[in-house]
C-alpha cells in the first residue's frame, strides 16, 4: 500500500485510539453446540483519492483544449478539513514539464478548520518529470509543438525535479512561475471549492527563435489526505500517466487511474455484541429513538465505553462485550480494509445475537442486526453456522444530521471533537429509508461476517 494510502487510513487510527467458504446462506450442525465464533472482516476496497477529474476545456470554450495565454481552466470540487488538492499541467512547448504544487499539496482549510479562498500561486512549482531529455523550448524537434508524434523525444530516466534543480539537457532561462499562470482557490459555499488555473495574457518563452506563446494542456486533480499523491520530488514518475500529461498534454492515463482508485475508504468503529432472550430488542427498537445508553456514541463516535458500562442493563441481556482489537493486533483500534475483528461466546438455544458498530467516515450510520437479533439456533435446535453478512444492516441513529461521507464537516474524520455534529432527534432506522442525498456502500462490499459453532 503506497504511504499515500495509508495517511488517510492512519488518522482514522488516531482518531479512534482514544475510543476504545463464500456460501451466502446459513448452514446447521449439531443441536449439543453451544460455543459461537463470529469473524467480522472489512473487505472494502483501498481508495488513493477522495476526489479527481480531468480539466480539459478553458473558461467559455465550447471544446478540450489548451489554455492559451490569456485564457484558463476551473474545476470545481468537494473537500473535507482534512484534504488538500493536488493537480498536473503541462507547459506546453516544453519537452516534459509541468506545474504542479509540491507533495503536500494544497490547504483548503486554514488552521482553525475555516475554509480558504485566495490567490496560491506561491505553492504551484515548474517540475521536470524526468521522462524525455530537455530541448529549447519551442525550438527543439521533439518538444510539444514541433514533434512528428506523441512521445517521440529522448528517454531520460531520471527523477522528478523541480526545474531549477535540472542540469542535464539544454538550459534555459524559464520564467518564474508567477510570470506564467495565476492560480486561486475559491470557497464556493459548504465544502464546494473551486480552483481557477489561469495562463497569463504576456505568458512567452524567450527563445532563440524569438518570443513564443506558453500555453497550457488540459491536466488532472486529485482531492487528497497524503503527500505525494501523483509524483515524489526526488524519485522517478509512478508511471500512472504524469508523464503522459507532461510530454503530450494527454490526460487519459492519469485520468482513468486516479478514477479507478477514487473515492471513500470505509473502516468499521470497534462496537458492543449482546446475547439476549428471543422477543427482546437490546441495542435499538426499530423507527424508535435511541435509548441513550450509549449507542449514539459508537453510531457517531466509535466510542463503546457509555454502551459497554450499561450492558448489564440491556434489556434481555445474557452477556456481551466491547469488540476493539483487530486480529493479530496489540491494541484496539477501528477495523480497517483487509482486518478482522472476531469474538466467542456461549449460548443456550433460544438465545439471539445482536451487534453494532459504526460505518466510519460518516456522522451516525451503524452496521447492525435487526433490533430483534439473529436467532442462533433454527427450529430443530440446531446452532446455525456461515455466512450471515446478510443478516446485518446499515442503520441511521438520527441522532446527528448526516453530511457526505468523509467530507462533511462533522462526519468522524473531519470533526474537531466527539460529538459536534448537529443533533437530529430522530428515530433509529434503516439506511435505505433515510432519504438524505448522499451515497453509501452496500453492507457486503465493506464486511463479510461469518458465524461458526465450536464443537
């Protein structure tokens, strides 16, 4: 996993530290178990980015094209107070440079986690990509404008410098970054964002050949948490398409494999199991209120402490406990992609299971059973065992307004606190009943759960 991967998945980690056979249906056994191990495993996919795009057309033209000076292109994007946005585009005429800020990308949000609008010129650099030998500027055969086909220049091999760090190939005296393009972020309105990359009207390469037009190609952005989410100063490209953008101004590679690898990365919060007596309802009562004795706090927080102080008083309840550390794993923690949590208890047939834990990145969803549970014995007092992932739900709480996913304000990566979204005051009900615009996994593209009786 590229560290730039991992960041995202790192600060969930912190954040949630101070917290404490594919067969789809169930299958019996033995009516003398009474012995259960359930295994709850993430399986969603890893996402890069969670946000991208191609921007390929300047303001008021009708087709793709470059920027020539004078003209510019905007994208418009959403951003959570973690995130930065990155972007490629060529200096057109060139062999292979590009602009681009550094690997930490840029802010959106200031210090106090207030959005940003102004003029970020200063944190956008002239790189080398290290792909094709440099030539003069609009002179050279194999620069953009004079070569005879795409990718035709000398290869080079080397790393992505800033130009100023370059000393191979033909030396030039390029302008200063400021003297080229001016580059604004505007806040839009909520956690809209708008980014104007403008090629300025006297942008011109002093060549030998006289005074010649600097323009732009179409690039690509990328909403991010990491550095170095398209290229690492100092090392050779990725090879994911940087190259393609700073040779030929062609977008498509970087553009489809940032698309591929965009969007949110979904752990699951640590979460409370309860056995109870058939008929009770321990955890939630269905289109009711939460019962406040702590399900909010896992449903908004991933925090199981208040749950798991009251879980003797649950109603109906036989025994339970908290679920918070990962298999293999020294400490608690949320269940990121490719982990497991897993817990065994006894039980008598009659009893039901139920659990709850949180979709994190969101502001109050839960993954859970039914409020009546999962009955762990069938009609013949055989202990059921298999795969039950079809047997849990996405549940809203509504005990906080949801915002989208990984980027709302108050959703669990991006607040400043527990507990700081607005409260809704709602019932507990299924996701796919809450009508608030916003797109959610399907229960088994982020967990597999299985249920096996011990002999």
């Amino acid at each position: 996993m590229k560290k730039f991967q991992l960041f995202t998945l790192l600060s969930i980690i912190s954040l949630f530290a101070s917290c404490d056979n594919d067969d789809d249906s169930t299958t019996t056994t033995s009516p003398t178990v009474s012995s259960f191990t359930v295994t709850i495993e993430n399986i969603a996919a890893v996402n890069d980015f969670i946000g991208s795009g191609v921007f390929n057309t300047p303001v008021g033209d009708s087709n793709p094209g470059p920027a020539t000076p004078g003209k510019s292109y905007e994208f418009t994007f959403d951003a959570g107070k973690n995130n930065k946005v990155s972007f490629v585009t060529m200096l057109a005429a060139t062999n292979d440079l590009f602009f681009a800020p550094e690997g930490s990308g840029i802010a959106l949000y200031d210090e106090n986690g207030d959005p940003f609008s102004g003029d970020v010129t200063d944190q956008v650099y002239l790189w080398d990509a290290g792909t094709e030998v440099n030539e003069e500027p609009a002179v050279g055969p194999n620069t953009v404008g004079n070569q005879a086909a795409a990718d035709t220049g000398v290869e080079e091999n080397g790393n992505v410098l800033k130009i100023e760090d370059v000393t191979n190939g033909v030396m030039f005296n390029y302008p200063d970054v400021d003297e080229l393009i001016n580059v604004t972020v505007t806040h839009v309105e909520g956690t809209q964002f708008t980014v104007s990359i403008e090629d300025l009207s006297t942008a011109s390469l002093n060549t030998s050949d006289g005074m010649k037009a600097a323009p732009l190609s179409p690039g690509v952005y990328v909403v991010h948490s990491a550095d170095n989410p398209l290229f690492e100063e100092g090392e050779p490209d990725f090879d994911q398409g940087v190259e393609a953008i700073a040779e030929d101004g062609n977008t498509e590679p970087l553009g489809t494999y940032t698309a591929s690898t965009t969007g949110v990365t979904y752990p699951s919060s640590p979460g409370v199991w309860v056995t109870h007596q058939e008929g009770t309802m321990p955890l939630f009562t269905a289109n009711s209120a939460d019962y406040g004795l702590g399900l909010e706090h896992i449903a908004e927080d991933g925090d199981t402490s208040l749950l798991n102080d009251n879980l003797s008083s649950l109603e109906g309840q036989i025994s339970g406990a908290v679920i918070n550390t990962p298999v293999g794993s020294s400490s608690p923690g949320p269940l990121l992609p490719g982990a497991s949590y897993e817990f065994t208890f006894s039980a008598e047939d009659g009893d039901y299971l139920s659990f709850a834990t949180m979709l994190a990145a969101t502001n109050d969803i839960l993954f859970a059973t039914d409020d009546t549970g999962i009955a762990l014995f069938d009609a013949n007092g055989n202990a059921i065992n298999g795969d039950i992932t079809s047997m849990v739900s996405l549940w809203d709480a509504g005990t906080e307004v949801n915002e989208q996913p990984a980027i709302g304000a108050n959703t669990v990566t991006n607040q400043v606190a527990a507990d700081t979204g607005v409260d809704e005051n709602g019932t507990v009900q299924l996701l796919d009943q809450v009508n608030d615009g916003f797109d959610y996994p399907a229960v088994d593209s982020v967990l597999k759960i299985t249920i096996t009786p011990n002999l």
